[in-house]
C-alpha cells in the first residue's frame, strides 16, 4: 500500500513540475502555448523512467542497509 501511495504522490508532483532547460523554454515560446504545453510534458515523459529507476535503486539499498 506505501508503494502505490508513493508512486501516485510522485506522479502528481511530476505532473504539476515544470521542466525547461532554457534553451526548451525558448523553443516552447516561439511554438506557442498549447504546443509549448505539449512540449513541457514531453519533457517530463522523458525524465520520468531515469529518475523512477535511480527511485528504485534508492529504496532497495535504503532497506538492505536498514537490515
């Protein structure tokens, strides 16, 4: 149940998270809002598996060093 708990919190952080490097910020502005919007979550879809994994790397030797 804390897994689940964990992972939908994460989700809603990252969902709300805005995610531009300065170069994506300005391409995003000279595309336009919506696409720019589009853009944004894009980003954020990419970050989300490498951070989700070094997440899990995390936890797993958390708990061994807790034993």
């Amino acid at each position: 149940m804390k897994r689940i708990s964990f992972l939908l919190l994460s989700q809603l952080i990252v969902a709300t998270a805005m995610a531009q490097c300065s170069i994506c910020t300005k391409t995003a502005a000279q595309i336009g809002q919506e696409a720019g919007k589009g853009f944004n979550a894009g980003i954020l879809y990419l970050a989300a598996m490498p951070f989700a994994i070094i997440g899990y790397v995390a936890v797993k030797w958390w708990k061994q060093e807790k034993q």
